[in-house]
C-alpha cells in the first residue's frame, strides 16, 4: 500500500474509532427500537379513527339546512370544509376556515364555543365506552410525552382522562374534539419503539428546532461511521491472503471480537450506513427531495377535481333529505359538503368504511365517473397532455402502504412534462392522494425503501418481509454489540493510561 493509502487507512480507523465510541450505543438503540417500531406506531388518533369510533348521524335530529347554520356564524369569510356528524350526542356542522373552525349545532344553530368539563367529560366517555365516574382528569397546558409536537400547540389547553385500565384520552378546550388517545400498551409500545427511534424524549422534542438538527447530525455522524468501517473493512479483507491464527487461517487479520466485527460489518456495515443515512433524510435536510410533489401543476389538477370554492347554496338538497336517498339500512357517521367539477355532492361515510357520493343533481353512486376524472385532469394539465393513465388496483413501487390503509383502487396519471410527475387519484373522492415528480422519486427510493424496506412486493408476501427486517436488524444489533465490546476496551485502556499514567 502506498503512503497515501497508509495515511488515509489511518484517518479512517481514527474516524471510525472514536466516532464509533460515541455512536454505537445509540446505533443498537436504533435497531433494537426499530423492532418494535415494525409492529407499535407512536399513538396518535386519525380519521379512521374518529370515524370508527364516532356515533352514527341522527337523521331526524337535523333541522337546519347548512345555508341556514352558517348565517348562524354573522361571517363574511366563506368556508373551505364543511362537515355533518355527531358531536356531544347531537348533529352539528364543523365549519373549517383556513385558520379556524367553528362548530353549529343542526339541532337548534346554537355555536359551540366553549366546551365546559362536563361537556369533555362525556365526549371523553364516549370515545372509550367507559362510564365518566371513573376517570381521573388533568389539565394538559403545555407539553407532555403524547402531546410534545407542534400539532397540538393550537389545541391547548386540553383536558387529559385517565381509566383504571390505562386508556387516556386528551380533549382539546379549543376544538372539542378528541386530539390523542393511548392505552397503557400503545404507551409500552412506544417507550420501547418510537420514543428512543425518534430521540422523541419530551425534554429535547419540545424544542424542534434542537431535535431536528441533532436528529440530523447523529443521523449524518452515523452515516460516516458506518461507511467509515465498509472501507476498512475492505481494504483489510483480503480473500487471496491467508493469515495465520489459532485453530486455522483468515482471509482477516483479526481474532476474537475484532474478527467478529469486522465479519459482520462487511456483511451488514451497508446496512447500517443506509440506514443512518436514510433516518437521516426522515427529517427533509435537503428540501429538493420532498416526498410529495405539490408544484403548480399538481395544486392546478387538485383544483380542478373540486372545481371552485364551496358555495352553500348550490346545496339545494337538504342533509336529510340526501341522507334519505341512502336507505334505512345505510348507517351514516359523516356527511361532508363537496365539489366535484364544480358540480355540488355529499361524500358520505358510513359504518364499516363503507362510503358512498350522493349529487346533489344525480344519482347515488360508489365512486365518481372515473372518465371524467381523467377528462378533468387532462384539460388541466394543459399544455402538457396525459402520457400514461390506469387502473391500479393493488400496491406498486410508488403506491404501496404496509398497514394497507391507503385507498384501492386508484387513477393512476403520468404527464408528458420534464418533472415527469405521477399523480394517484381516488375515485371515491376525487382526490389525489399520492403524487410524486422527478426529484421525490428519489426521496421515495432513498428514505421510505431503504429505511423501511417500502417494496409492496415484499409487503404482498408478508411474513417474508417481517422476517427479512428482523434478519437484518438482529445483524445489526449484533454488529453494535461487537462495537461497544471494542468501545470499552478503548475506553478502559484510555482510562486506564489518564489515571495510572504511561507504563
């Protein structure tokens, strides 16, 4: 080997050391949490969940038609969301506005302002079925464990009750609504899983702007330790040179732990520094490889499916009377105010995740006219024309969901433009609910397929992906293990010399 070569090895064993010393705990913290986190997600409540759990609409119970509840509001601020449910055991209106919202009651038009003790109380009881005499409440006026993001910054002051069975439920005084849950294993689930993968400890969370930058460089830090130890590791592999050893030869020049580390880092040193790297793209340090693509030609198309602002009186047909058009035996939980090419509809959830679109002029149906759809999207992409449309009717390389959550089937869309964007559009609303151009394409590969193994053939033959992820995380953890065991021993040696001073 050269002087040059010599030198730089030695740089590298320096880096990859000291470096190693420092990072490998926190390494075998992320993939022993990484295993959790494959099956606990960090608490959180969703649409899905507020759906399931809501009550269903009482159709005789509304009395006043949107038009009529939102003059209730004296505004001359137009909507951008409007949305029927049950709230507090009664039909009410969530008027959304770009930076507020405001609740009326279908019953009698009164606005729900404040939202009283006793009033949380049972909303709280509601969503666990458990009787209000038994749950413990707090005050929740700044940051906890289950609510340390900016997301609930706006919500407080919450209320927070607690059930002898662990399930906790966090009432928003500003919203009414239910803005967290857990229970005592989604709480166990995340100690172990999300909270140390995410460094999501309260005390550092809280402030985001520390967290993301530290999340960044532990992150980066850790990307040029593992690649670091390839390199070694490389350079000293040398299957054409055999060196003696106790019990036989090596391709090596190592025993013990060092020979075991250096073993498992050749076969999961990659491993390890995608994985750092791709953690580290999590937290978007380079804005040009977003996730999704939201440029002006996607902002133009999502406009165009809705085709206009939201106009109340275009909705000649009452809540109960589009209701009625469902059946008796078609259990309603939400009823939302929508366009579709301007044309006014009520988009309807029901029990189940059934869901149905009823027109306000036409006929009931399960999904939008998948024709008009693309005829939409076409004329708006103007001047670039569709190059590729299709049916997609089960997860792909760009529309894959492990949980199987996202909507199936979809539009898929392609334009005939340099970002080369892809658009997924659900028929059932209208609505793209994935997009990607050029740039995120590689964010897609970069973070979501090499930090989760994203590949929806894999997903599609589970448990092979389970048990490949865990394969790879046991290797992992066990290349950290064969870490600190050398860390010590430098520490120790280190030690050692500073108190008893050179032999």
């Amino acid at each position: 080997m050269s002087q040059a070569g010599t030198r730089l090895k030695k740089a590298l064993i320096f880096v990859h050391r000291w470096m190693g010393v420092s990072l490998c705990l926190l390494f075998l913290t992320w993939f022993g949490s990484g295993m959790v986190l494959m099956y606990w997600d960090y608490p959180g409540v969703t649409e899905a969940d507020r759906l399931s759990r809501a009550r269903v609409l009482d159709a005789a119970a509304i009395r006043l038609s949107p038009q009529e509840a939102f003059a209730r509001l004296q505004t001359d601020l137009q909507p951008d969301d409007v949305k029927l449910s049950t709230f507090d055991g009664r039909p009410a209106y969530r008027f959304r506005f770009s930076d507020s919202e405001s609740i009326i009651s279908a019953v009698d038009g009164q606005a729900l302002t404040e939202f009283p003790p006793e009033m949380t109380l049972r909303i709280a009881s509601s969503w666990t079925g458990q009787l209000p005499a038994n749950a413990k409440v707090e005050e929740n006026t700044e940051e906890d464990q289950w609510t340390v993001s900016g997301e609930f910054q706006d919500l407080r002051p919450m209320r927070k009750y607690s059930w002898p069975d662990g399930e906790q439920v966090y009432v928003s005084t500003v919203t009414g609504e239910v803005v967290q849950y857990t229970t005592r294993a989604s709480r166990m689930g995340a100690y172990f899983g999300a909270i140390p993968h995410w460094l999501y400890f309260t005390p550092l969370r809280k402030h985001a702007g520390a967290w993301a930058r530290i999340v960044i460089w532990a992150s980066g830090l850790g990307t040029v330790t593992a690649l670091c130890g390839i390199l070694i590791g490389f350079s000293t592999y040398s299957p054409s040179k055999q060196y003696r050893r106790e019990g036989g030869a090596s391709s090596l020049p190592y025993t013990g732990q060092k020979s075991w580390h250096a073993i498992l880092g050749l076969i999961f040193g990659l491993l390890a520094c995608s994985w750092a790297f791709s953690g580290m793209l999590s937290m978007d340090p380079f804005p040009r490889l977003q996730g999704e693509n939201w440029d002006s030609t996607g902002a133009r198309l999502a406009e165009a499916l809705r085709g206009g602002s939201l106009r109340l009186a275009d909705f000649t047909e009452g809540p109960r009377e589009a209701l009625a058009r469902l059946g008796p035996d078609f259990r309603v939980k939400e009823l939302q105010l929508d366009l579709f090419a301007g044309e006014p509809v009520y988009l309807v959830a029901g029990e189940r995740n059934q869901n149905r679109i009823v027109p306000v002029r036409g006929d009931v149906a399960a999904e939008f006219d998948r024709n008009k759809i693309i005829d939409v999207i076409g004329k708006a992409a103007q001047p670039h024309t569709i190059a590729e449309v299709r049916l997609v009717t089960q997860y792909e390389a760009y529309y894959a969901d492990r949980h199987r959550r996202r909507p199936l089937p979809v539009i898929f869309v392609r334009l005939s433009h340099k970002e080369n964007s892809i658009y997924y559009i659900d028929p059932k609303t209208a609505r793209i609910v994935q997009s990607y151009n050029s740039h995120a394409r590689w964010n897609r590969w970069l973070y979501h397929g090499l930090h989760s193994m994203d590949f929806p053939w894999l997903y599609n033959h589970r448990p092979i992906w389970d048990i490949l992820v865990l394969i790879l995380l046991a290797g992992g953890s066990a290349l950290c293990v064969t870490s600190l065991v050398l860390a010590w021993r430098v520490v120790r040696r280190t030690l050692g010399k500073t108190i008893l001073g050179p032999s």
